[in-house]
C-alpha cells in the first residue's frame, strides 16, 4: 500500500492535467484500506445466518484457524527435528472457527469436517 500510495504522490505531483482524477482515485483507495471503512459498512455486508438446528449437513467447512508448519520450520532445522512437523499445525488467532467446526460435527448438525491451512 506504501509503494500505491507513493506513487499516487508522485502522480499527483507530475501530472498537471489529471491532477483531479489522481486524487479521486488516492482518496478511494485511503477510504478501502483503512480499518474503519470495515466497521461502518459490516451492517451493509453482514449476512443473516442461515443454520437450521434440524437439518443434518453434509459437512463443515472452515477456511482459517490453523498455519500450515513450513511458516516457521527452516529447511536447515527440519531434518534435526525428533518429530515429524507434518503432523503438527501451528494455530492463529482465528483458532475458534476450527473448534466451532468441531463442536458442529460433535454436536450431529453435520458429517464431515473439512478445513484448509494458510499455506505460505
């Protein structure tokens, strides 16, 4: 966002003619990034929940919650490791949607429980 930011200065000042359209666009993207646009527009983007306690679904999918091992396991320290790192998940900070997932198929509301890991 700097390296957007720095250029749209940069714009800003170099072009003469198009200096209103420059601006336009670095106040669009000032209002997108910044965390508050967020909060005043969750209303907007919220969605009602759709759960229904009777039905029993197929299976439960959640995005986020756990990091894949590589993001801190350096190829050098791996192979003196006493464990096998692919067994093992780093946990984040959105860590509760794994466990509402399971809590969710624990409960009988559905079958399966699938999750992805943030593999960087």
């Amino acid at each position: 966002m700097l390296y957007l930011f720095s250029g749209l200065l940069w714009l800003i000042i170099k072009l003469k003619k198009q200096r209103k359209l420059v601006l336009v666009i670095t106040l669009y993207f000032y209002l997108v990034s910044i965390p508050i646009t967020g909060t005043l527009f969750w209303s907007v983007w919220n969605k009602e929940d759709t759960f229904k306690s009777e039905k029993v679904y197929d299976g439960v999918v959640v995005l986020t919650g756990g990091v894949d091992y590589n993001w801190y396991i350096e190829e050098r320290v791996y192979r003196n490791l006493l464990f096998d790192p692919e067994q093992y998940f780093h946990f984040n900070r959105h860590a509760e949607r794994i466990y509402a997932g399971i809590s969710f198929v624990q409960s009988g509301h559905a079958k399966k429980f699938l999750f992805a890991t943030n593999v960087m």
